[in-house]
C-alpha cells in the first residue's frame, strides 16, 4: 500500500482505500447520546462474551441492537433476529445510532444506508480482535459504518490475503470509518488495547459496527 493513500484531507477526512475513509470526530459531538443509547440496550440485551466455533471465548464482549443481531457460538457465525441469552428479539435500533449511520455513510457516497444490524463491541485493556474478514452478511453491495467511543485504539486495516500487511490506523474518541466497495471484503482486526483511561468511559472502547445484514 503506498504513502498516497494515506493522505489526510484539510477537512480531516483519511483516506485507506479506494472505497475506505475515517471521518475524524465525526460522531464526537453525538457521543453522549450515543453511549446513552448503548445503555439502554445493554440493560435488554447485556454485553457477553461469545464463544467461537472453535471453543474459544472471544476476549471482546458483544451485544446488538436492530432486526438482526451478530452471534457466534460453537455452531457457527450467523445473524439471528433473537438474543440466544434472553429468547427475545434483539432491541430496536435507537434513532441517534441508525442517523449517524445514514449521515456517515452518506458523506462518503453511499446515498440510502439502512442498516438493519448494529453490533456494539467493548474492549477493555488487553482485549484484542483478530484479523477476520465480515462475511457473514448477505448484501456486500452495502457499506459498513464503524463508530469509535472511548479509549484510543489501533485499527488494522488489510488487504484481500489473510498474510497482506496490514496498516495500523489509530482510531480515536468520535472517529467514524466508512467502508464498502472494492475495499468491503479486506481482512482487518485491532491491537490490544492499552489502558489509558477516557474522561467519558474510563478504562473501556465502545465500538457499534452498522451493517445490512438481512
Ligand atoms: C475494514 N470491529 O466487529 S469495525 C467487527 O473496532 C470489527 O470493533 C472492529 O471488525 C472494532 O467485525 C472494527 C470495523 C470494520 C468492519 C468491516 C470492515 C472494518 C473493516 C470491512 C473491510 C475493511
Ligand atoms: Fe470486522
């Protein structure tokens, strides 16, 4: 991957990819609101940690809000519209989240974004994700919009290879990425999380992933 497209713009815009943009601080303003969303769905569908087909339990801790909701346990990966941990549908996608979607995705040309899956990933200290592609979804034609709250991380964005060099890409507070396109199936994870408190959330990321899913 060459240094061009790493370019920042003058209005804060980073471009990785062809179809690949961090809009700096674009849900900073909107965070309050956001987190307070998040709290709300939480006490319905609480954050847990999901066990992998493989037997593992993932170090990241998930829940979900709108029609379908990401899951993954010994059987597979799948989107499901029922949280397996209460046997009710997951909660609605409150407005401020699936606006800020729409806005997000809609900055960067892809004009009538309707997600109807919103995963909410924690990371505390140390939590990692490693390098995966999302496939799971039925409609790669749509973008994914990724909103970051709380503590910095390093996102690692690669390529069409599990074994391409990855870019780190250090995502902060309010930072939403954009993704579809030629840039939709790239492998990506994030490093282990390093402890520097954030005034709002102290010891914790948030990050809500917008995907059409259905
Ligand atoms: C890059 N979450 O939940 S959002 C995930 O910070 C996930 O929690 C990360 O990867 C997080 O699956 C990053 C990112 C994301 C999603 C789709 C992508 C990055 C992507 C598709 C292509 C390239
Ligand atoms: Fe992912």
């Amino acid at each position: 991957m060459t240094q061009d497209l790493f370019d920042t713009h003058e209005d804060g815009r980073l471009r990785l990819g062809d179809q690949a943009f961090v809009l700096r601080g674009l849900a900073r303003d909107r965070a309050g609101a956001l987190l307070e969303a998040v709290a709300t769905v939480a006490r319905c569908a609480p954050l847990r940690r999901m066990q992998t087909p493989g037997g593992y339990t993932m170090s990241v801790a998930m829940t979900n809000c709108g029609v379908l909701g990401w899951t993954s346990d010994r059987r597979g990966y799948r989107y499901a519209p029922v949280d397996p941990l209460s046997g009710q549908p997951w909660p609605p996608m409150p407005p401020p989240l699936r606006r800020l979607a729409a806005d997000a995705a809609a900055a960067r040309g892809f004009a009538g974004f309707e997600p109807d899956a919103c995963l909410i990933n924690e990371y505390r200290p140390g939590t990692r994700l490693a390098l995966h592609q999302d496939r799971d979804e039925r409609d790669f034609a749509a973008p994914i919009v990724s909103v970051s709250l709380g503590m910095d991380a390093v996102f690692l964005f690669g390529g069409h290879a599990r074994g391409d060099r990855a870019m780190p890409v250090p995502l902060t507070h309010g930072d939403v990425v954009v993704w579809g396109g030629v840039d939709r199936l790239r492998f990506h994870g994030v490093r282990p999380l390093r402890d520097i408190p954030h005034p709002l959330l102290g010891s914790r990321r948030i990050n809500l992933t917008f995907r059409k899913a259905g």
